[in-house]
C-alpha cells in the first residue's frame, strides 16, 4: 500500500514555525521519522505561512533533497505557480506526486501538463465546480470525466489515484458508505483509490479510533493508498492487519516482522 506522510504541512503549528525561522535540522527529523516509519511519499504543503508560499515549498523541497536524495515528493498546493516552480528545483532521485486536480477544466489545463512533463503520478479529487458529491453514483460520474480529459491528453490511468473525499460522520453520518461504496466502483475505470482520513472523525472524541478503523474498512473496499502520519503507532499496526486479512500481505510476512520488531500496538 502506498503510504503519503502527512507531517510536512503549514498548518501544523510546529511545521509553520519551522519554515518560518529556516530550521533545517526540523524539516530534516520530520521528515526522516516518517520515511523510517513507512512512507511511500512526503508531502509537502507550504499554503498557511507568512512568507511566500513558492519561495517556502522551494525551500522545504531543497532542504529534504539535500539530506535524503532517494526521497518521493509529493508537492501538494493549490497553487500551480507553486508546483511548477517546485518541480524544477526538484532535482533528487525520487518519484513525484501531485496533489492534486478536480472536474474544474481550469485546474486541469494548470496542472496536467505539468504531471506530464515531470513524470509525475497524480491525485484528482472527486468534485467539480458545484463541489463535493453525496452519492458514491456521482463520485464516479466525476471520476470518469476526469480520466476521460487526462487519458486524452496522454496520462497513464495507472499513475493518476482518486480521492472519493470523505466528510464528517459527526455531522452526516452516511457519507463513509457512500466513500466505501465508491472505491470498488472508481477501481473498475481503470484507476487507483486515494484518502485523506481526518476529515472522517471531525468533531468527535478519540479520533484516531476513527480513523484507523475507517482506514481498515477502506483497506477491504480496494483502497491503494493514503495520506496519513505514518508515525501514528496504531495507524500502522491497524493499516499492517488489514492488508494481512485481505490478503495483500504474503504469509502476514509484513505483519510478523512488524511485530518482532516492536512496531506494533
């Protein structure tokens, strides 16, 4: 499974902070914890500071590529001026990740030729300019339209991963089914399943309970992948069960090593 570590965001306090006064040797243990933890991808989200969201990300990216060359990125912005500006001063050897585009043409034309160009694989989030669907139905009718615009320009489907969005369960409780509903059904057009899990537990107490168990139910729906912190000890013990039970771990190898190597809860 593909794990996107989370912790490089400006909207925690530390990470902002960190940006702010160019600590180095921060960004650098953030981001080396989450590598030994597992992680597949770092993302790297500069949008909440009070310098320059462009002039921040180069330097995050600059800083991590110095220290861990070998590193994925995934360059994660609202703003398409910022990823293109971080994919060039990407110059480690790593993959790339995108995060991410709509059903808005707009983001599309912005960013796919940027994907295209720097190889990258690519999130595309399932809402349009009218904003995020109720139904799983209408997830996919989004979903395709997407593939659709991305396949012909020449994208390969096996690099672009779907986030179905999953809202509060504390304020609209039928919304994880209608995720957990439409990852099976986004995986038969052809492409790959993707979640942010915080959004689940919003607003309601012990919220990794949430979201780990919300994770091993999205795990046996089909999901591919996840943007979670990979240093959350219970994330990883439940993500290493559940691949286990489905069958995704070969003889639970994954699991059994995990547990003697104390990484389990």
């Amino acid at each position: 499974m593909l794990i996107v570590g989370e912790r490089i965001n400006s909207t925690r306090e530390k990470i902002q902070e960190a940006i702010g006064r160019r600590d180095r040797a921060f960004i650098v243990k953030e981001t080396s914890r989450q590598v030994a933890a597992g992680a597949t991808f770092i993302d790297i989200n500069c949008a909440v500071t009070s310098g320059d969201e462009a002039q921040d990300m180069d330097w995050v990216l600059s800083v991590i590529q110095s220290e861990l060359p070998q590193v994925n990125i995934c360059i994660d912005s609202p703003s398409y001026i910022a990823i293109d500006r971080a994919i060039k001063v990407y110059k480690a050897c790593g993959m790339l990740m995108i995060n991410s585009i709509t059903a808005e043409w707009s983001r599309i034309d912005n960013i796919l030729p940027l994907a295209l160009k720097a190889n990258a694989k690519l999130i595309a989030l399932t809402m349009d300019d009218k904003g995020m669907p109720d139904t799983a139905e209408d997830r996919v009718k989004i979903a395709r339209l997407i593939l659709d615009r991305v396949k012909s320009e020449g994208f390969d489907p096996k690099n672009l991963y779907f986030d179905p969005l999953i809202r509060p369960i504390s304020t609209e409780p039928m919304q994880a089914r209608e995720f957990l509903k439409s990852i099976p059904m986004i995986k038969d057009l052809g492409a790959n399943t993707i979640c942010g899990l915080s959004n689940v537990s919003f607003g309601l107490p012990d919220r990794k309970l949430i979201n780990s168990n919300f994770l091993s139910m999205a795990i046996f729906a089909g999901l591919d992948a996840a943007i979670l912190d990979p240093t959350d000890k219970l994330m990883s013990s439940n993500i290493r069960a559940a691949l286990a039970i489905v069958g995704k771990d070969d003889y639970c190898a994954d699991y059994i090593k995990a547990f003697r190597d104390g990484n389990l809860v």
